[in-house]
C-alpha cells in the first residue's frame, strides 16, 4: 500500500506526516494491517500499533517493557545519545519507576494545581498585555504565549530559574529539531542541544545538593530524595531534563496548534466565545484531535506477545500508535472531523497505563485557563499569513509548529 504522497508501508518509519492529521497510512492500516513490523529509520524493526483497542491494551500490558536499556529498544531520534545511563524514569519499568511516579505525584494532584489558578490566570493576562503591547508586526504566537505561559509555571513547580527560559526553550526546540535525520547538520545541532541542556539541569542539581536546605520543589524533592538513597544522584538530572522537556514543549504545542485549529474553525470557536463553559471539553478534543506527543510513546516486549492474532516476539519494539489510537472512527466516530461538543475525554493523548503523563492536571488547568483569556480578551485574533507558510514540526515526535504569525 502507498498513500496518496506515493509513501510505501515498507518505507524506513516514522514516515513524513501532514501538518495537523497522521500519516494516511495509519487509517489503512487500522483497516487492513492493524499492528505491522516496520524498520525504522535508525534501522532497527519495531512493531506499529493502530487500533485504539490495541493500543491500550498493549500500555496496559506488564509484558510490555519501557526499559530502554533493553537490547533492541527502538531508537527515532537520529540524535539519541549512546550513553545509556542518560535515561529518565520514563524509560524504566517497575519497581524503578514507581518510586518516582510515588515521589513526585503529590506535586500534580488536582488540588495542588488547583491552588496555583491565581497565579497562573496572573501570568496568561501579563502575557496577553506584553503580547497587545508588542510593536512586533506580525507577532509570532509560540513566543509571545505559547512558550512562555508552561515555561514560566514549570520554572515555578521545578525550580529552574525563570530568567533560564529562553535557554530551555531554544534547546528543547533544537533536541527535537533533527528532521528526517538526513541533514547533519541539523543532527548535530540537536545532538549538542542535548548535551546543553543536560549540562545545564546537571549544575542546576549540583548547585542543589551542595545547598544545606535543597528546598521544597520538585527539584529539591530529587536532591532530599538522592540524599537519603531512595533514588541515584544521576537521576536528579536526568528526572529534572525529563520534566523540562516533557512539561513545556508539549502544552505550548497544545497551545499554538490548538490556537490554529480554532482558527480554522471559525463556526466553533464562535461557540465557544459565547460558552466559555465549553472550553474544558473542547480541550479534550483538541488533545484528541492534535495528539502532540506523538512518537515518545515506544516500548519493547519483554515476552512473546499475542495480540489480534499476531505474535510480537520478545525483544521486539512496539511503537502503540497514540495518534492513530485517537484516530479511530471505531472508537471515535468520524475521528478526522473537529467536533468541541464529542466526548473525548477518553483519548489517549496523555498515554494510558502507569506511564501516563503526570502532569496532565497541570497542562490542563494551563491550557482552560490560557484558552479562556485569549477567547475573551482578543476576540479578533487572526492568522497573519497564508496558512501555507506557517511552518509546522512535521518531523519532530511532538507535533507543533516553529512559528505563528498572528494579528487582532
Ligand atoms: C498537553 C500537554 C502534555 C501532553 C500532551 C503530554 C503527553 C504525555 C504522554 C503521551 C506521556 C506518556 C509517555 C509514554 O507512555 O511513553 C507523558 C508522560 C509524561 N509527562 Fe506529559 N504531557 C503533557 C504535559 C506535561 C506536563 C505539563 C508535565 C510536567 C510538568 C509532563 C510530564 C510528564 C512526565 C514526567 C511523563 C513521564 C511519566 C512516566 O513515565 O511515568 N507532561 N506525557
């Protein structure tokens, strides 16, 4: 099977993807080859899953492994460091992995969050006075709001310096920015933003730990943590570079993309203007529709599995497609159309089983909030140039885009 961008199955994966939808590839695979073997680009066979079905059951699955020291777990980046020990919990299977999710937990429990509203709505209306005051012409939208809203409230939670957002933004963007792995250039650049930025939260721990009092954030929780044994002194970096990364690359995308996609929308987001009470269910379709943590979700089996009658054999990775999950008309009736009234709640844009995201109360009460604002306080918002130019991620394993030029 080829798509209609002339795409074979047995092309090296991930395959290139329009700018908001999934490759076509998955629709007919859902339909035809639910769960296949592909090579990847980095050359290594991984087993693709399609159907929401399936890709639940299989993050559900104990079988299923996210040890990436693993022999034969599946590599995207083309930028990957060898150095194994560079791997935060995301990357380890049980009892490892619960003594972090245990530690740092209390930290996006639904009250805690809750509490930091105040602050949060403070800082999306600072924002949207700097963006309105802006002489920029037009004024890009991921810089201006969508980067620094969750970089901000991350600096707060984790402990990083505000002043040290740019760095982080700029290498996070860098690190996933490797295109298709044919440009060396780019490889490189991504290669060193990795080494940045784990130089820079490794002297952030340092600094930490050579403090008496390490401090009550999540930063000083690792260090408290490390010092008393329950976690090695490498994994205060290593957790800190997970959540820098994890937490606000991916509520920006959400967040410029979820901007455009109301845009397009224009009948919709007209409802939502006068019905703001709609707002939080209309996130849950744009974390539906968008899915922009799309190819961090990898695993290895670490037994024989069977699976629809096919046999993942042990040592075998599996990429559980998240974005065609979301896709499924068999799940989602109709999962291409945009639709703020669907019930979505049951997407799996934050992952399932014991890795999904912990931080998907926080993204949450960020993106209602941020959404809510920007609806009420510049309701002429508009793209500034033809959609055409608006250069979207499309290689990057978190779909997003550079830059968004917008006027009002
Ligand atoms: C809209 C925004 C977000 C999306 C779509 C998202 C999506 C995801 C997904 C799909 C996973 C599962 C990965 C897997 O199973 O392999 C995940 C895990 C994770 N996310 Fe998020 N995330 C978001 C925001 C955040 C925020 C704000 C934080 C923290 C401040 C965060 C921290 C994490 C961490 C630490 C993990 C690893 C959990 C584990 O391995 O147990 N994320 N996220």
């Amino acid at each position: 099977m080829t798509n209609t961008e002339g795409i074979a199955i047995d092309a090296p994966f991930p395959w290139p993807r329009p700018p908001i939808d999934p490759p076509e590839l998955y629709g007919w695979m859902r339909e035809n080859r639910p769960i296949t073997r592909v090579i990847t680009r980095t050359g290594r066979p991984v087993w693709l899953v399609t159907r929401y079905d399936d890709v639940r059951a299989i993050l559900a699955d104990p079988r299923v492994s996210a040890d990436s020291t693993r022999p034969g777990f599946p590599v995207l980046s083309p930028s990957a460091p060898d150095d194994l020990s560079l791997r935060s919990f995301l990357r380890m299977d049980p009892p490892k992995h619960t003594v972090f999710r245990k530690l740092l937990a209390k930290n996006f429990m639904v009250r805690r969050v809750e509490a930091l509203r105040p602050a949060i709505q403070m800082l999306v209306d600072d924002t949207i006075d700097a963006m309105l005051a802006s002489k920029d012409d037009p004024v890009d939208f991921v810089q201006a709001m969508a980067l620094r809203v969750p970089s901000t409230v991350l600096s707060w939670v984790l402990g990083v310096r505000e002043q040290d957002r740019r760095f982080f933004n700029q290498t996070t963007e860098d690190i996933f920015n490797h295109g298709d792995g044919t440009d060396a250039e780019l490889v490189a650049r991504s290669a060193a933003a990795f080494g940045k930025l784990l130089d820079y939260v490794s002297e952030l721990a340092a600094e930490r730990e050579r403090a008496e009092d390490p401090g009550e954030d999540i930063l000083g929780q690792l260090v408290k943590a490390s010092r008393e044994g329950s976690i090695a002194g490498k994994d205060v970096a290593n957790a800190c570079f997970l959540l820098t990364v994890a937490g606000h690359d991916t509520t920006a995308s959400m967040t410029a993309l979820g901007t455009y996609t109301l845009l397009q929308h224009p009948d919709q987001l007209a409802e939502l203007r006068g019905d703001p009470e709609l707002i939080p269910n209309a996130i849950e379709e744009l974390l539906r529709y968008l899915t922009v943590v799309h190819l961090i979700v990898v695993r290895i089996a670490s037994e024989d599995i069977e699976i629809g009658g096919t046999v993942i054999p042990a040592g075998e990775g599996i990429i559980p497609l998240n974005f065609s999950a979301n896709r499924d008309d068999a799940h989602f009736p109709d999962a291409g159309r945009f639709d703020i009234h669907r019930k979505a709640r049951d997407h799996v844009a934050f992952g399932y089983g014991i890795h999904q995201c912990i931080g998907q109360p926080l993204a949450r009460v960020e993106l209602q909030i941020i959404f809510e604002t920007l609806l009420r306080r510049i309701p002429t918002l508009r793209l500034a140039e033809p959609v055409e130019q608006v250069p979207f991620k499309v290689w990057s394993p978190i779909n997003g885009v550079f830059r968004l030029p917008v006027a009002w």
